[in-house]
C-alpha cells in the first residue's frame, strides 16, 4: 500500500522524531539516504523499517538494498515522493530513509580495544560529535563515551556527519563521576585536551587502551575534570587562532595516540 497522506498517523509519528524530544520518548530516529541505509544494514544496526518513495529511487544499488532488506524479513513501508520529502531534513531526498532503533552500550559492556575510547564533556554540535564519531572509527578507537549534557547522537547532523560510524562504534552516555569510578575499576589512563594543558600532545606518552577526554567547544574541561586526567595535553598554535574546531583537534590527538600503532 502506497501512503500518500502527510496527516497519516505512522507519518506523523515518524517526522516527530527531527525533534529530540520525540526521538527520546520513541526510542527511534531517522537515517537518510542510500549509503547510510545501507551502512546500518551491513553494520547489522538495529531498524525498525526503510521508508521508501519509488518514484525518487532511481539507483540500482538502492533497488538491491530494498529487495536485500526485504528478503531478509525487513520491513518496508512504501511512500510518496511528497510524504518522503516531509520526513527529509535535506532537500532532495534520495528515495529511501530508514528508521533506526537507538541502541546504547552500558559502561560496564565496553569491549575493550587496543587503543581506547574517547570521551566528549557537554559536547553541543551534532556535527562535531558526528564527525569524532567517524574520526575514532577510522583511528581504531573502540567508541565514543558522551558525558553531561553532549548532543544527542542520532541527531539528523551527527548521523549524516558519523557517515554510518554511528553503526559500528559502541555509544555510552554516563555522568562524570560515573565515568571516573569505570576508569579507576579498569585503571585506565585518562589523557584531557586543553589549552592550558603541560605537555605538548607530540612528546606525551599514550599507554593503551586510554581514555581521551575532550570538552565543550565553549568552556572546555573544568579545573576538577582537568585535574582527574592522568595527563593534560595541548596542541601548539602558531598563529592568531587560539583554539581549533573541536573535531580536527579530536582527529589531531587520535592519530597522535595510533602513530605507532
């Protein structure tokens, strides 16, 4: 059946959730486009359904994901171009949404790996966590861990930022001084990022797996988060800037960590 109706019940739910509200009280969010449909299918990522406008989807790749997904007992919902591009955040959708079932890992279910996780302190840019999110899963970190009040990950901006690194990197949220009492159970190094850390970032020390801990892009780490890492580095600036965007210094320091790797 084809939905056509922008007042369907199932619809409105669904375009609910480019609100976070919605998408904390649904427990579900959305994934748009062809690749990162089809990274959430190859990375086994839990979905509800795909939402699909045929008269959009011109790819062949996508038609194959659509019978892959549907042969393996997924389900399908068949839409309008115009009932697709209400749900879109973007303009010109690709055909095809899928709606994700948002998935946590409790601390204590952290697979360690060889070089750690990194941590984000009241992080506020979807698009920066997104980007960190990609970053540590190129770099060989095990997840990211989202302290405070840090954005929600399955924001529209951070899932297209992760480009499909949401589905392979393990996500925890836990306070401050939750994270402090899992460290000292697994007596893990932790290492903060700030301006007025001691030790430039390229002569430091990286015993692995670590903790990294970077802070707001605004405030930074406070005096008592600063003080609770092992060590506090600090990426040189050479010229007028006097900080970077918090991703590229995130990127900085997670090849810094690997580099011998």
């Amino acid at each position: 059946m084809l939905v056509t109706s922008l007042t369907n019940p199932t619809i409105k739910m669904l375009r609910a959730l480019r609100q976070r509200k919605a998408r904390d009280e649904q427990g579900r969010y959305l994934i748009e486009g062809i690749r990162l449909v089809g990274e959430a299918i190859q990375c086994g990522a839990p979905l509800e359904m795909i939402i699909v406008a045929p008269d959009l989807l011109t790819s062949s790749f996508a038609h194959e994901l659509v019978e892959h997904y549907t042969a393996g007992g997924g389900r399908v919902l068949t839409v309008s171009a115009e009932v697709l591009g209400s749900l879109a955040s973007k303009e010109h959708p690709q055909g095809i949404i899928g709606v994700g079932r948002a998935r946590y890992t409790p601390l204590a279910d952290l697979v360690a790996g060889v070089n750690g996780w990194v941590a984000l302190v009241d992080v506020a840019d979807p698009g920066n966590l997104g980007t960190i999110l990609r970053t540590a899963d190129g770099a060989g970190f095990s997840g990211v861990i989202l302290i405070g009040s840090t954005v929600d990950p399955f924001d529209p901006a951070a899932v297209r930022a992760s480009m499909g690194a949401l589905f392979s990197q393990q996500i925890a949220r836990a306070g401050w001084d939750e994270l402090l009492a899992w460290r000292q159970a697994r007596s893990l190094p932790v290492i903060g990022s700030s301006d007025r850390g001691a030790v430039d970032y390229r002569t430091a020390t990286y015993p692995r797996p670590l903790i990294l801990v970077l802070g707001s892009e605004r405030q930074g780490l406070s005096d008592d988060q600063l003080a609770a890492c092992d060590t506090v580095v600090r990426i040189p600036m050479r010229g007028r800037s006097d900080s970077l965007n918090l991703a590229v210094a995130a990127g900085i320091l997670m090849y810094e960590i690997t580099r011998n790797t």
